[in-house]
C-alpha cells in the first residue's frame, strides 16, 4: 500500500509539472498574436488585459510609425496583425495590399482643429458648424491663428490635416489629384504653425507645456478631449470640424498571417462588442464602431468625409511639396560624437545614418526622411573639444542641391573617432549659434540633435548647461534639443538634457541609429 500510495504521489506531482509545463507549449503560444501597431495605441495596453481574459488572446504590440508600417509589410516582416491608425496608405502599395488578408475597423476618431475658447470666440467660430477649411486658411495666412500640427510623413493627424486642407481648398469633391495641389493656399497657411512633432501624442504634450505661446493644435477629436480634461489645460479648446470635409482615422485591425484566421475572427467578434467598445469610449474618448455604444461628445453637424487620394503618386506629390516648399523651412543642427569609443562600427553607422538624410536611403520612410529644400543643415562634432561647426544651405530646386549634400557628405565622411567627450560644452556652443541665426531669420523651426555613445568627461557638465540654460531669457528657450543613447551614455542626463528643453531622448539601444535618425525627421 505503501508503494502505491508512493507511486499516486508521483503521478500527482508529474502530472502538476505537466500542467505548468503546458503554458510553454506550441499550443498556448498560438494564443499570442503580434501586432503592428500604431503608437497612439499605447493607451489601449490597459485593456489587454480584459480582451486577453474574454478571448484567451493575449496582444504583443509592437509600435511603429504608419509609414515604417507600411515599409514592413511590404518588405515581408513576419507579423499576426496589423492595427494602424487608417490602411488606407498600404492599400496603395500591391506588396503590402496583398498581405492584408481581413480588416475590420476597431473604432473612430476624426481629425480637426483644437482652437483656445477665447480665440474660437474671437474668430466667431465656437458653436460655428458653418466654418470651412478656406476660412481657417485665410485666417492663418492673415495671422489671426498660431496653431501645431504633427510632421505628415511621420504622423496620420499631420497628413490627415493636410490632406483635409488641400482636399478642401482645391474645391474638388472628388479624389484629389496632383494638378489639384494649390500651393500658394496651402504655403500661407503653414505661415502660421508653430510646433511640430512626429506622434500626435508628443504634440499634445508639447501644447501643454507650451499653451502660452500657441493657440491651438491640429489632431485627433479624441486627444483634445482628452486635453480637456487635463487640470494642467489653462484655456479649453473648441473643437472645429470643418464643413468642407474631415478625415476620420478608423483603426483597422488587419490580418497578416493566414495561419490567425481563427484567432484573428474570435478577437474581433470581441472588439467590436459592447463590453470593449464602452470601455474603449471611457478610457480613450475615440468613438465607437458599435451603434448601441453610445457618444456623447459627438457634434451635432452631418459631418463631410474626404475621400483619401486613389493614386500613390498623389500621396507622395502632397508629402513632398508639404516638406520642400509648403512648411516653414527648418535649422537643423548635428551635435556629434567623435569621441574615441565611436571607434570602428560606432563611427560608420553614424556616417551610415548622415549618409542616408543625404539621400542614400531610397526607402518609404527614408524618402520622407531626407534632408529638404531650404534646409539649413549645421554638422558640429565634438570630442574632448568642440570642433568648428560646418553648414549647408540648401536651395529651392533638387538639382542645385546636389552638389550641397555632395559637399556635406565628404564633411561626415571626415569624421575621425578620437579623444574625450565634451557632450554640454558642444550643445551650449550649438545653442548659442542656433540662437544667433534665429535672431536674424526667424522664420523657421530650429532644432538640435545630440548624440554620443558615452559619458561626459570633458568641458562644462550637466549642472552647469541647466544652469546656463535657465539664465537665458524667456523667449530664448524655445529651441528644442532632441538627445539620442548610444552605447554607454548615460541616459538620466541625455533625459534631463532634452527635457530642459522641451524635446526627447531617443534610445538606439534598442533600434538602429539609421532608424532613430529618421524617425526625430519628424520632429524637426
């Protein structure tokens, strides 16, 4: 009896090992799917949980830009599904066209104007359902208005508001086309942003810091409701749709992977029932798919959607005249590290990556990452000293540019890894000269992006550039430093130091340089 109850003991145990064991197994990793996600969904991982409770589905979402998603898909990157913002883009590329198997829209949010109550007041547009997309131009291009808005080619809300402007001011109902584009409308209002950004919630954070100075921002309804009820928000912002048309970002939850059908249909049978879309409303404010969810903040205005452009060439017409002639042009100063540890493979990829805003990156993002027209370009690389600065004035044609990104590539193509590391002496010096130019020109959007792979050790330390950064007169901190972690910097003072100015450390830990470098584009 002994023996028996010994060898049920044994069972017993063998078979809880079994049961834990079986967590690991193929079986329970069908149940996990990847997804290419937009990275505004950040503000659904809350959710997962209950969605992985109701389906047994457990979500890994992996962010990403809407056009590094499309460049993806197309090149065959192994994902579950896809959830982006709109496809409307990737259903214009047949490679990545023909990777979308289903697609089922998740819920919805249009794209407006965000104006301070007191100006929508001013202008007689709050509670307005007549104003139209030519008056809030003619307002702009008169300097009525100061507003943000995200980079088109790195943010849906940017080229949604683009589109929605140049759609409006064509006058064409239908699809635009490019002979449609009126440049010289769509140049003076863009007289009037402000603030740029390459994610609509990094735009939503930069109008709370810098509300005082502009009065409004271009981006999803939901966001600025969201806003709205920040205690930090000193004015509210009315919302205006404007009656010529609006584009709404639907977020598409896309199959990829054949082998997830099953998977794919059990989770959206559950994401567009009431139990998630209620608690999708209550925590993100985009409106619900299904009808027995009920909006409240939805306006009263049958409201116009603008039909999004039928042809690739289209799309890219708009992006590009939108970077080289229709934006305010941009002051682009490269603070870098040449320090001694950049010796070897740190050095080349950080050639690679100048290489490639200099044109060599004929990819999706790397054609919208590109240095552009009336750029001004300034290289100043640092080790233990700060070394001369470099710059580059780029024109108004493609052509005569080219001996311009010529001359800047053989500048980087010098670069010579050596000695110590002076990382705030090289961004005061930066700074100083930045401010200089915008004291002549200041006309444009100028920015700062330092990167180092390693510890300060040379020159000024942190403490010091806060100090002297905060002594600067009010109206001479607006230029924004943008930090980006390589190798072994240290990433509490490469935060601190793009905090104190209102940009954004980037860590290429975890990406390639090339991929960061293109991604703060948007920014600038």
């Amino acid at each position: 009896m002994r023996f028996l109850s010994t060898w049920i003991t044994l069972l017993a145990f063998l078979s809880m090992v079994a049961c834990k064991d079986s967590k690991n197994t193929p079986a329970a990793a069908a149940n996990t799917l990847t997804v290419m996600a937009g990275s505004e969904l950040k503000d659904i991982e809350p959710l997962l949980p209950a969605i992985t409770k109701a389906t047994g589905i457990q979500l890994q979402l992996q962010y990403t830009g809407t056009l590094e998603a499309v460049e993806k898909l197309q090149s065959g990157q192994q994902t579950d599904l896809a959830w982006l913002s709109s496809n409307k883009y990737a259903m214009l590329i047949p490679a990545a066209k023909t990777r979308i198997l289903a697609s089922e829209r998740t819920m919805l949010t249009p794209v407006v104007l965000g104006l301070k109550e007191s100006k929508a007041n001013e202008l007689a547009w709050n509670n307005n359902p007549k104003v139209s997309w030519k008056e809030i131009a003619e307002a702009a291009k008169k300097g009525k208005f100061t507003f943000g808005m995200t980079s088109p080619s790195s943010s849906n809300t940017g080229f949604s508001g683009l589109l929605g402007l140049a759609a409006a001011l064509s006058g064409q109902g239908d699809a635009l086309e490019e002979k449609d584009i009126d440049a010289k409308s769509l140049s003076s209002f863009f007289q009037a942003q402000r603030l740029t950004a390459g994610s609509s919630g990094w735009l939503a954070e930069a109008f709370l810091r810098e509300q005082d100075k502009v009065d409004g921002i271009i981006n999803y309804a939901s966001t600025l409701q969201t806003l709205n009820r920040n205690p930090s928000l000193k004015e509210k912002l009315i919302l205006i749709y404007p009656q010529d048309g609006i584009v709404t970002a639907d977020y598409p939850l896309m199959l990829i992977n054949p082998a997830k059908r099953a998977s794919y249909d059990k989770l959206i049978s559950y994401l567009r029932g009431t139990e998630f879309q209620q608690a999708m409303y209550d925590s993100t404010l985009r409106r619900p798919v299904n009808p027995d969810v009920v909006a409240t903040d939805v306006p009263k205005q049958a409201l116009v959607e603008l039909s999004f452009p039928a042809k690739l060439s289209v799309v890219d017409a708009i992006l590009t005249a939108f970077d080289n002639h229709l934006r305010l042009p941009t002051d682009s100063s490269f603070v870098l590290d040449t320090s001694g540890s950049m010796q070897g493979d740190r050095i080349r990829d950080l050639k690679a990556a100048m290489h490639g805003l200099s044109g060599s990156d004929t990819s999706i993002s790397g054609r919208f990452a590109r240095f552009r027209n009336r750029e001004r370009i300034i290289i100043l690389p640092f080790n233990g000293v700060v070394e001369t600065p470099a710059s580059f004035d780029m024109g108004n044609q493609e052509k005569e540019n080219q001996s311009t990104l010529t001359a800047l590539n053989a500048r980087i193509q010098e670069l010579r890894a050596k000695g110590g590391t002076a990382i705030f002496s090289a961004t005061q010096h930066a700074y100083t000269d930045a401010l200089a130019r915008k004291r002549a020109d200041p006309g444009r959007f100028y920015s700062i992006i330092v990167m180092t792979d390693g510890l300060n050790n040379n020159g000024m330390d942190y403490q010091q550039f806060a100090q002297w950064y905060k002594s600067l007169p009010e109206e001479e901190k607006g230029i924004k430093i943008f930090t980006v972690l390589f190798g072994e910097a240290a990433p509490e003072e490469l935060k601190n130091l793009a905090d104190l100015s209102g940009g954004r450390m980037f860590d290429s830990r975890k990406t390639s340089l090339q991929s960061i470098f293109k991604e703060i584009r948007g920014y600038q």
